[in-house]
C-alpha cells in the first residue's frame, strides 16, 4: 500500500505542474481545424459519389448554407492529423530538435513571401500521411479500379494561409513531405505513371442542386504543363473539367474550370503547393522557386 500510495502522490504532483488550456483555447484550436478542412475545398468544394462515378458540380465558392450530399467528400482532413500550430495572429514558430527529421516551420514557405498580408497562419504536423498531389487524380483511379500507388510519407507539416478581413480569403495551401530516399529519386517517374489512365476521364455522379436531383457527367483531365523549373524536380500539374452537364437533357450545371498546382523535390522533401483562385500561373512557378529554397534548411542531403 506505501508504494500505491507514494505512486499516486507522485503522479499528483506531476499533474500539477501540467499547464493545461484555458476551454477558450481548446474551442479556438478546434474552430481553426475545422476551418482548414473547409478551406481544403478550394480546389473542389462539393464532390458527389454515386456508385463508382465521381462528378464535381462547384467550385471555388464555400456553400453558405447547407448542402445535401449524396455521397462522402473525397478531402476530408486526415484523422491522424494533429495541431501543432500556432493560433490565429500567433508567427511565432518552435524550431525542431536537431537530427529529429521533423520538417522545421523553416522549411516552408513564410507570410513574407507572399505579395498580400497574410490575417491568419494555420499549420498542422503529420505522421505517416499520404503524399496527396490531386485527390481527383485518385478519385479517377479509383472510379476505373486501378490500384492508389499512393506514397506514404515518414513525417509531414502543413500550413494554411488567409488573408485579412472579417471573411479572409485563401492565400495558400502548402504540404510538405519527408520520404523515403528511394521513393524521392523516383517521385516524378511513378507520378507520370499515376497520371497516364487518368489523361481524360468522364465521370457521371447524382447530385442535387438547390434541392432538386440531377445525374451529370463532366470530363477531367490531367495533365503537366511545365516541368523541371524549381529545386532538384518539379511539375506544373494542371486539372481541368468541362461544364458539368445534366445527363437528361444536356443542359450546363455548372461553369468549366481549371486549377493548377505544383509539386517540387528537394532532397527527400516534396511539397504541393496550392493558391487561392485569384493567384496566376506566374505566381504559383515563383512561389515553388522560394519553396525550393525553404526546403534546403531541412533535406537530406542538403542544398
């Protein structure tokens, strides 16, 4: 009994030493997560699943109300994902222990490098994550029962950009992954293999449109429009999609749109970047140039 005893004093005088968060910090650390899974929409707000078939019906626009939904989105944020960021307001970044292969705040690009003030800096730390370039490109993979070929990454860290104001817009989306040396030296060649069923696919889905029901089909593509301009590898990988169009009687649901991203190497680091949908072509290619030179502080081998 002494023993059970001096045990529980023991770990009674530990916890009282934890600092433990104030519930407006707990509530706030749980809005912003919930607000980056929002904001991974940017690409494609409402993705409807129906069987094997796949349609993107909006875009670019969060639903300011409640959308019915048919099926699963396919960018739900990654359960294992955990918060290691600071708060809204808070720049203020931890450096990573040394030899650790945690990927440093460093590593990534800064509010500085964009050309707008940055309102809102979110950032999140990964373990074990999938390297995701486009979830479309798998979703296409998926629809035609091929298998993922998806890279899983040793470590990862995130981060969300917005702007200012009341309601700020999206700046930037970055991931940055650590994998395995192997996997990095060949990243490139296995994602042109990922791509090539994927050049042109037609996917047909239900989906319902202020409250009414439609089938509609719209054809995506994927393909690289630039490569090799930033760091020791990179693609400009560009998803487009026509007009999505009701199956019944052909009539267009939806605008035609196209988003851009881009994937560069550095060592055994690679990072998607993604911009708001007001950024340019030219923007994202200088952006990935300055991305290549944050990620020199932290691969191996070294710039």
């Amino acid at each position: 009994m002494r023993d059970d005893a001096a045990f529980v004093k023991e770990l009674r005088d530990e916890l009282s030493q934890v600092c433990w968060l104030a519930p407006e910090e707990i509530r706030a650390r749980g809005e912003w997560r919930s607000r980056r899974v929002l904001l991974l929409t940017f690409a494609v707000v409402l993705v409807m699943v129906s069987g094997a078939g796949v349609v993107v019906v909006a875009r670019h626009l969060l639903p300011s109300g409640p959308t019915a939904v048919t099926g699963p989105t396919l960018l739900a944020e990654p359960q294992s994902r955990l918060d290691d960021g600071p708060l809204a307001g808070d720049l203020t970044w931890p450096l990573a222990e040394p030899d650790s292969g945690e990927i440093p705040a460093q590593a990534l690009l800064q509010p500085a490098d964009l050309p707008t003030g940055v309102g809102e800096h979110l950032t999140e730390l990964g373990l074990g994550e999938t390297v995701e370039v486009n979830p479309m490109l798998e979703a296409c993979r998926q629809e035609r029962g091929l298998p993922s070929q998806a890279v899983s990454s040793q470590l990862s860290r995130s981060q969300t950009l917005l702007g200012t104001g009341p309601a700020p817009d999206l700046l930037l989306m970055q991931d940055v992954y650590r994998v395995a040396p192997q996997t990095a030296t060949r990243f490139f060649t296995d994602l042109d293999i990922r791509m090539a069923p994927c050049t042109s696919w037609r996917s047909v889905g239900d989906v319902e449109i202020d409250g009414r029901p439609y089938q509609a089909a719209a054809v995506h593509r994927f393909t690289v429009s630039a490569r090799d301009f930033a760091g020791d590898g990179s693609v400009l990988l560009r998803h487009t999609m026509t007009a999505p169009t009701d199956q019944s009687d052909g009539r267009q649901l939806g605008p035609p749109d196209r988003t851009d991203s881009v994937v560069v190497r550095v060592g055994d680091l690679v990072t998607v970047l993604r911009l708001g949908p007001e950024s340019t072509e030219k923007e994202l290619r200088r952006l990935a140039g300055l991305a290549a030179q944050r990620m020199c502080v932290a691969a191996r081998p070294t710039c």
